[in-house]
C-alpha cells in the first residue's frame, strides 16, 4: 500500500510540474504576442511592453505555485530531513521570488492604471 501512495504522489508530482511548464510556456507564447501586437505594430511601446510584462509576471507566478505543490508531493510520503530541509529552501526561494513578482507585478498595474 505505501508503494502505492508513493507512486501516486510521484506522478501527481509530475503531472503538476506538466501543468507549471504549460502555464509558464503559454504565458510567455502570449506576452510575446501582446508584445508583438501591441509594442511593434501599433506603436504603443511602453503600454504594450508593460501589458507583455505583466502577462509573462502572471503566468510565471502561477507556474511557480504548481512547482511548489509539486515538490511538496514528491516529498509528501515519508520524506528524510534531508528531503524535508532541501524542500524548504526551494519552497522559500520560490516563495521570495513570487512575493517580488508580485509586487512588480502591482506595481505596474497601478501605473498602467494611472
């Protein structure tokens, strides 16, 4: 049984790191249309570069919380504190790294905004 769950876990893992590659893929496929679009062929360049900005910040902040829910189910079933301390760096690096995208990201919706 917990082979099972273990296996489970696994491959609930990589299908979450699947989905974060796909959002992260898709996000930037788009900002570099809207940037194309909007930058180069209508000649808005600071407003089309900061809207492209804000599309690859978004789609990178949600990729980054499916990779985090994927190592936590990697590590989910009986993990060793070696398992457990490496987890917690990477879930704090990319936690750091999605609060400051984040507040970027606010940042220039407000002067979009304005």
């Amino acid at each position: 049984m917990y082979e099972v769950v273990k296996t489970l876990a696994q491959y609930a893992g990589y299908f979450a790191e699947g989905i974060a590659a796909i959002i992260i893929v898709v996000g930037a496929l788009q900002a570099v249309w809207i940037y194309f679009v909007r930058a180069l062929l209508s000649k808005s360049d600071l407003k089309g570069v900061n809207q492209s900005r804000i599309r690859l910040g978004h789609s990178l902040s949600l990729g980054l919380e499916f990779l985090i829910g994927a190592d936590i189910l990697k590590t989910a079933v009986a993990p060793t504190w070696s398992e457990i301390g490496q987890l917690a760096a990477i879930i704090g690096i990319r936690t750091v790294l999605n609060f400051f995208l984040m507040k970027e990201l606010e940042q220039m919706d407000k002067e979009i905004q304005a």
